[in-house]
C-alpha cells in the first residue's frame, strides 16, 4: 500500500467497499494515507471534503467511510498501549478484532472509562461479543429519566456537545427557512408561451424536514428543505427536485456526516449557511454541491438575502423515483 496516488487508493477503496466489512482495516489503513500524506491536496481543499466528494461520486454513505476510520483510530490506540505494556499485538490488517465492537469500546469509554481497560483485553483476546459490548454501553449510558433529573445541562454531555450548544449563531436555522421559501435563490423565472399569449408560471412546491429514509438507521433521516420546479429549464414538464441542508454553526458544519446521504434523492443539493460560513462551507463541501449564502440586510436587520455563491452540479440519483413517489403522496 506505499507510495499510492489518490486515484490508485480511490480504486483500491472501491474494490474493499464490495466486500463490505470484511476488510475494515485495509479500508482505515488506505484512508489513513490519504489523510496523513495529505495526498487531497491539489485537487480538494482538506480531507473531509475529499471523503464527501469520495462518497458522492462513489455512492457510499459517508458515515460508513468514517466509521471505519473511527474503528482503526480505537484499534491503533489500545494497540499501543498494549504494546507498552509488554504484550504481543498483531498488526491491524491480520487482525479478527470486530470493527462493531471497537466502536462500542469507544463508545462506552466516555461514559465509563475504569471499564475500558478490561473490555480491551476481552475484545483483543477475543473473550467477549458485540452483543455483551452492547448491553454494557446501554447499561453506562445516561437514560433520559436520569438526564431529566440532572440540574446542569451539561451533565453526561462530551465536550463536542458542549461545544455546540456554547456556539452563539448569528442568523437561526428557522430565518434561512422562511428565506428560501421564496424562489429568488432559483433565479429569475422564465417567461412560458401558450396559444399566442405569454404569462409567467409559478411551478414551484416547497416542503420542509422532508422524510427521506436512506437505510443507515431504522427511521427516516429528515432534509432541511425541499424544493420542486420547472422553472429553471426550457422544457415545462421537466421536473428538478433541489435539496438543501441548513448550517448554522462551524461545528454542525463540519461534524454532519449524513447529509452526502441526500444526494441519492435530488437532482441539485445544496447548503444554505450563513455569511460567517461561507471559507469553511467552500473548503468543506463536495465539489458538485452547491453554496447559497444568507446575508443580513444592511437596511433591515429582519430581512435575509440569499445568494447562490456556487452552483450545484446535476446529480445522477438512484432513488429520485422514491422522492417523487412521496411528494405525490404528501400533496394528493
């Protein structure tokens, strides 16, 4: 695997993707050297918006990528310090360790990290499943009868959590909504003709949290905003279907690992942020995802101005079909 170019991994990663999890490691060690070789650099603007490019263009849900890549971090950490202890580690890519497992490990160890150390012999001895893994994370976790009785809001909350919640947001998720309910972030509306007179049309339906079940969990994932027009091509009958996903704050931004999920649904997809995003949103984005930027009213302080500042690329869909089904059931 040394001195691979970014094409030879993207082939190599998609070849490991048809195996599914058998050869998580090979996956975390290909993704490993793309991101400490930085071999994104020149064609994309930071590892995260390679993984999303990645995922797009390969239609894999991106949550996967980072999984992996999650349980290779957990794996190579208490390797080491097994090895410091003393004791034999086989490499990573020889070894039968679960990647569900490694990830509960992680999982249980912010919550109670004094069981961590006995989990990990278990797991890499192999002496314990995922299942036992998994009812001891359901039995560490806060539940929500205890968070209620808690009197601080932080309380049982990592430190990412907290951190969203400090983050202050200069523009509200609820101000970029109602903005795009208008139709000027589409573009001027086209003049239609019919039997020698001329009008213009208004073909456009909105929706907002528009249910959208993608099968990485066992309920539907929720998009921001969805829109559907014929307004921004020449044939009427032709319907595009755009998608949008809301950001309000860096961390959202930056730690949403689902919304690459959408794109398998629309035919344009989109993030709406607010101005202070704009660097963060371009350097972090999918190359064909488009950028609509809410600014404040100079003059108006109650007023928002959308601005496409990146046009989408048109999207190959699998499962357009499964959005217009429910768009048809929503307004019959």
């Amino acid at each position: 695997m040394n001195n691979l170019n970014l094409k030879e991994i993207e082939n190599k990663l998609e070849i490991l993707m048809k195996i599914e999890k058998k050869n998580w490691a090979d996956f975390y060690l290909l993704i490993k050297q793309v991101e400490t070789k930085e071999l994104w650099r020149g064609a994309y603007n930071s590892f995260t918006q390679w993984v999303k490019d990645f995922a797009v263009r390969t239609k894999t849900h991106e949550s996967t990528i980072w999984y992996k890549k999650k349980a290779g971090e957990v794996y190579e950490k208490y390797a080491e310090i097994r090895k410091k202890k003393g004791l034999e580690v086989e490499e990573i890519q020889n070894s039968k360790v679960s990647i569900n497992s490694l990830v509960i490990l992680d999982k249980i160890d912010k919550y109670s990290p004094d069981k961590t150390e006995e989990l990990v012999e278990k797991i890499f001895n192999k002496e314990i499943t995922r299942n036992n893994l998994q009812d001891i994370y359901k039995a560490v976790r806060p539940n929500t009868e205890v968070k209620e009785k808690i009197n601080s809001i932080y309380a049982y909350k990592t430190d990412d959590e907290i951190r969203a919640e400090k983050i202050e947001e200069s523009i509200k998720s609820s101000n970029i909504l109602s903005t795009l309910y208008g139709t000027e972030w589409l573009g001027k509306k086209k003049e239609r003709k019919y039997f020698k007179s001329s009008y213009e049309q208004e073909k456009v339906q909105c929706f907002s949290e528009f249910s959208l079940f993608t099968g990485t969990t066992r309920h539907s994932r929720r998009i921001d905003f969805l829109c559907v027009e014929n307004m921004t091509t020449e044939n009427l009958w032709e319907i595009n279907i755009h998608g949008i996903e809301i950001k309000v704050n860096e961390y959202d931004l930056l730690n949403d690992k689902k919304y690459t999920e959408y794109t398998e649904f629309v035919d344009f997809f989109y993030l709406a942020v607010s101005e202070e995003l704009e660097e963060i949103a371009i350097n972090n984005i999918f190359k064909g995802c488009g950028l609509i930027v809410i600014y404040k009213d100079k003059e108006n302080s109650n007023r928002f101005i959308p601005k496409i500042i990146k046009n989408p690329n048109k999207l190959t869909p699998l499962r357009r079909e499964d959005t217009l089904t429910s768009i048809t059931l929503k307004l019959l």
